[in-house]
C-alpha cells in the first residue's frame, strides 16, 4: 500500500494545531512541531508485518492458556497451575471482580483487538474487500487498546516469582514461556499500529 | 463550569476544522460524526475538566482504602500476617530484595500518586487560562497517561502470588481488601487521564503575545 499522506491536512492530536503532512518515507514519522506529539508513524512492510505478528500472537495466546503456566514446591508438597486455573483460584477466594478484570485485561481484550484486526486487515490484504461492520471493529479495538495490559501482567509475574523464589522452587510450564512470546508478538503489533494509516487503508478499499 | 471562549490563531479550530479522534480526518468543526468512521466528533472533549476533576475526586476516595487496608495476607506454618502495599514494600527492603521493593514503591505508590497532583495541577491551570509553560505542559500530560496503566503491576503480582500459593496452612496467600480498592483507583486515575483534554492547554497560547 503506497503512501499518500502527502499534503493531507490534519489537526494535532494534543494541540490541535493545523499541520500539512509532509510526504512521509517508509521508517520515519510525522511529530507536531508545537507540541512533540506524534502524528503518524510508518513502518516497512506494515501491513504484512501486523497481519503476521497477529496471527503468531494469537498461536501463542491459545498455547498459553492450555498448558501448565507454573507450578511451586515446597516441603514436599507441590501445585501445578494454568492460566485459567489461577484466574479461578481468585474466584474461590472471593475476588470476583478482580478475577473478571484480570481476565479482561490480559485475556479477553488482547484476543478481541487481535481476531479485531485480522478482520478488518486479513480480506484487506487478501483482496482489497473491506467486510461489513469492519468500520464499528475498528473504532472499537482502537478505543480498546489501552485496556489491554499484557505486558503489564508480565513484569507483575516476574516480580511476583522473584518475592516467591526464596520461599519455594518454582518450575516454569510450557504456557509460561508461550505467555512470554505472547507479550512480545502482542507487543510487536501494538507498535505497528498507527490508527491514521489503518484508516486511510481502509478508506482506498472502501471507495475503489 | 469552563468553555474554552476561543483557540489559538494556529489551532484547526480556528479555520473552522477540527481531527477525528478515532480516525484523525479533518472535516467540519459543525459535523457531529466523522465522516470517515462515524465516530461522534467533538471539537475538545465533552466537559473535559468537569469530569477529570470526577474521576480525579474518585481516585482520591479510593485511595484511602487502596493504601490502608490489607492487599494480602500471608500464611506460613500456620502463622498469619498481614500486609498493606506500604508495610509490603517495607518488608521486602528489609529482606533485602531492594529492587523488587522499588518497583513496587515506584508503581504503587509513586505513581499513583504522581497522577493525581499532576492532573489536578493541569486542571487548575486549564481552569486559571494559564499559558505557561505549554508545551511541557503537555509533556508532563503525556508521560501522565502513559505510565498510569502500570501502576496495576501490584495488583497482578497478588492474583499470581494468590493463585499459585496455595498450600493450606504450610503456606498461603490470600488477597485483601485493598487488592480491588487498588485496581479501582488506577482504573480512576486512567479514566481521569483520558478525560483531559491537552488541546485546552493550548487554547490560550497567544494570549499574551
């Protein structure tokens, strides 16, 4: 998908300066002179990138909540956890509202924004169709992503494995380290998402 | 009740234009959904500071409970002990475990707090028609919204904690009270931040030259 920013006039986010977009080069981005805000960002292969980095972040999303995410011995007693299973254990506690926050925010929001995306991008780049309602998912997955806080959970396991190691030995199951690549590829498609190129993607099919 | 009267000579809203939030097509300050995406448009956020200073009001309520009551308690050989987030950074200082403790005294504590006096501060400048400073003035705005999300590292770090310890009285750990009150003030301060609208910084700009 070429470039056609150039001359596009637009306002500034956080400043609401009027600014002409200058033509703009595959790896730079547009910042608003009076505030720093960033514009608009372009990367090399883009649309290719997010299409892939989203499907392999869905694979591992699967993979993590399947398997065994941890388990911790010690004094002879041992417990072996999956993903799902530690969510419940907060609804036995009687945390329940917790328990549905953290599911949404690492779960639930993730896999929404992630299925979100290939459905708009998938035919987009599959064969230029735009599907019904692809619009409503956009805005939707767009006001979604800072609710998402995947990598958020992440660091707060490693703090909380740290605080545990020197109580018990904790072993490491096959949907930990899927967890992990999760975070990265989920990571990896936050940042080569840029709403004004989305929309101007999908503007092009819409009218052609 | 403020409304911003006038914008700077600069500003789109002054040609009459103003960017979809959503989709960032510049259309007609008189249009009420984007032409592009459909999403309602609005040339600043609707009731911004009004409803900042709610979400702000919020957070400080909530902040009491988060701060004083236990986050978790803990069960090692039948003996009990409970902690709140600040008696938990405490202990792991103690214990030695200086970075961990930092991180968490940074996320938990700091921040939130931060947030809050950063945004009543914006609010009441905004509110003054102050034009100092604006550009950092937005700065400060964004790096606000941006690290406010990671303030809910404490609370994954006790569902972890919770759901993998979990071994009757050889040793346990429950969630407190103060787990959600937790969750609930950094959603408020989230909700706070997105409902400031940095433009209005800007709206007095040229005031004073």
């Amino acid at each position: 998908v070429e470039n056609d920013d150039k001359g596009q006039q637009t306002a500034c986010h956080e400043c609401d300066l009027l600014i002409t977009l200058p033509h703009l080069e595959v790896g730079s981005k547009a910042v608003c002179p009076r505030c720093g805000y960033i514009l608009t960002k372009r990367y090399k292969n883009s649309l290719n990138r997010i299409l892939a980095f989203s499907v392999t972040s869905i694979v591992f999303l699967v993979v993590s909540s399947l398997f065994p995410f941890l388990s911790f011995s010690s004094k002879g007693q041992d417990r072996t956890v999956t993903l799902l299973q530690s969510i419940d254990v907060l609804v036995h506690e009687g945390q329940l509202v917790l328990a549905i926050m953290i599911l949404v925010a690492i779960i639930v929001i993730p896999a929404i924004f992630l299925f979100g995306l290939l459905y708009i991008l998938a035919p987009l780049k599959h064969s230029g169709t735009v599907l019904p309602y692809a619009k409503n998912v956009l805005r939707f997955i767009l006001a979604l992503t800072p609710w998402s806080m995947v990598e958020i959970f992440l660091i707060g396991m490693m703090v909380s494995l740290v605080k545990v190691s020197s109580l018990a030995d904790v072993a490491f199951g096959l949907s930990f380290w899927a967890y992990i690549l999760f975070t990265l590829f989920m990571t990896l498609v936050l940042l080569h998402v840029d709403k004004i190129q989305l929309w101007q993607w999908m503007e092009k099919h819409v009218h052609s | 009740m403020y409304t911003a009267k006038h914008y700077s000579k600069d500003s789109a809203a002054t040609f009459g234009l103003l960017a979809c939030h959503i989709c960032g097509k510049t259309q007609s300050i008189q249009r009420h959904h984007c032409i592009r995406c459909d999403a309602s448009v609005h040339v600043r956020k609707t009731d911004s500071i009004q409803r900042t200073w709610a979400f702000l009001i919020t957070s400080i309520v909530l902040y009491f409970p988060a701060n004083l009551l236990p986050i978790m308690s803990t069960t090692l050989l039948g003996k009990e002990s409970t902690n709140t987030i600040l008696s938990g950074v405490v202990l792991l200082w103690e214990h030695g475990s200086y970075p961990i403790a930092l991180i968490i005294f940074i996320a938990s504590v700091l921040v939130p707090l931060g947030k809050l006096f950063v945004l009543c501060w914006l609010c009441l400048m905004v509110q003054r028609k102050s034009s100092l400073l604006p550009r950092q003035r937005t700065i400060l705005y964004r790096i606000t919204e941006f690290i406010g999300r990671w303030s809910m590292i404490d609370v994954f770090v006790v569902a972890v904690l919770v759901s993998l310890i979990q071994l009757g009285n050889l040793m346990s750990i429950y969630p407190g009270p103060a787990a959600l009150a937790f969750a609930g003030l950094v959603i408020a301060t989230m909700l706070a931040a997105m409902s400031f609208d940095p433009r209005l910084i800007w709206d007095v700009y040229d005031d004073e030259a």
